[in-house]
C-alpha cells in the first residue's frame, strides 16, 4: 500500500461516494476526481494515495488509481512514486490567461445564439441550470462544476463548431475555483447559480445587450467570486 502522504494534514476532500456501477464507471470516477480538483476539494500540493480516496466514493483503489493516472495525461495531477499523486498547482497568470481566451470564445459565441438558437433547444437546458442552482443551494460543490460544465458546454454546441466546444472544455477543465467552498459557507453560491437561469431568460428574449452583460458578468466570476484562494 502506498505510504501515506508527507504534506500537513488537510480536511478529507467532500467527494461523494459514487452508485451503481455503470457501463461508463471508469469515466464517472475521473469526472467526479476532475471535478473535485477544479472546486478544490483536491488541493493544489497535496499527495493522495488511491486506497486513501477509495472509501470516499465507495469504490476500490483500482478505479480510482486508474482514474488519477487519466488526470495525468491531462496534466493535472503528477505520480509520487510509492505515495500517490500530487495535484499540480495552477499560477494566477495561468488562471488569468485562461479565463482572457474562455471570454474571447464564449461571451461572442453566446451572444450570437441569440440570434440563432432554436427555442426549443434553450428550453432544454432549462433542468439542467436548474441542477445548477440546486447543487450551489445544498452545498454539493462537485455536483455544481459538473452540471455548469454540461450547461456552458451544451449551450456552446448550439453554436455547431465541435472544435470550439473542446478547446472551451480543455480550459474549463484547467480552471480552479477555490472560492466556491467560502461562497458556500456565506450563503452566496446559489445567487451565482441563478445567472444560468438568467442567461437563458436573455437567450430566449433574444437580447444581445443582456446575453453580454451576464455572460461577461459571469465569466467575471471565475476570477473574481469563484477563485478566492484561502
């Protein structure tokens, strides 16, 4: 069994532990990982061994090994041989540059869809920006990053450039959002959440002047709100 971690002690990570196994297992277990290092859950610095994350979503070490080793590839975490992984800090000009080229993408592309966008496809998304406010209302910060991910991604597809979707993927999935966990705390984090509900209002109303402002508003966020280190 891998030594256990030489850093101070932390909290244990708020990972949920995960249901049934399903034919897509493997790739849940890195979503849920992926998602709990981007609302720092997983901290910057830290070592974690597999069987020590295991109990905390009710599975083995193996597909947690597996899935760390996957974070790898990606580059967010790196292999500490015979203790775990270490996840790998992000430096604020990092985070600043990859929030500039995410409203470079996003803000211009949302805008256009609400010229462009079927009704009936906004409307779908509606669940899932509620999911959003839900998740930020109980505090379920893993459930909040991954249903605002499907949300931003899936609105982005309506645009039919699939390269764009990845590259926003790819830096969504650099981003960390420390300050999610104080927002919690301070009750504020469900105020956030209902600028999805907001934005699609804009959508549907088709106001270009009120898409921008709340996706600018809400990209501000990721570095504003959301990024508050402790």
């Amino acid at each position: 069994m891998p030594a256990q971690p030489t850093n101070p002690p932390v909290a244990t990570p708020a990972i949920p532990a995960l249901g049934g196994r399903k034919p897509n297992f493997r790739e849940r277990v890195v979503d849920v990982l992926r998602a709990a290092l981007i609302a720092g859950e997983l901290r910057p610095g830290q070592v974690y061994s597999a069987p020590a994350l295991a109990p905390r979503l009710g599975v083995s070490a193996t597909p947690v090994r597996e899935a760390m080793l996957e974070l790898v590839k990606e580059g967010m975490v790196d292999v500490v041989p015979n203790k775990g992984f270490r996840i790998k800090a992000v430096s604020e000009k990092e985070l600043d540059e990859y929030t500039h080229v995410r409203s470079l993408i996003e803000i211009p592309t949302t805008v256009g869809l609400a010229a462009t966008a079927d009704p009936d496809d906004l409307k779908a998304l509606r669940p899932i920006a509620q999911e959003i406010v839900l998740s930020a209302g109980k505090g379920d910060l893993i459930a909040y990053v991954e249903a605002d991910l499907r949300f931003h991604l899936g609105l982005l597809a309506l645009a039919g450039n699939d390269h764009l979707v990845e590259v926003v993927r790819d830096l969504r999935r650099r981003a960390r959002l420390y300050g999610l966990t104080a927002l919690v705390q301070a009750g504020r984090l469900e105020d956030s959440a209902m600028e999805h509900l907001e934005l699609l209002d804009a959508l549907l109303a088709r106001d270009e002047d009120a898409v921008r402002e709340v996706m600018t508003r809400h990209l501000g966020h990721v570095r504003g709100l959301w990024a508050a280190r402790d």
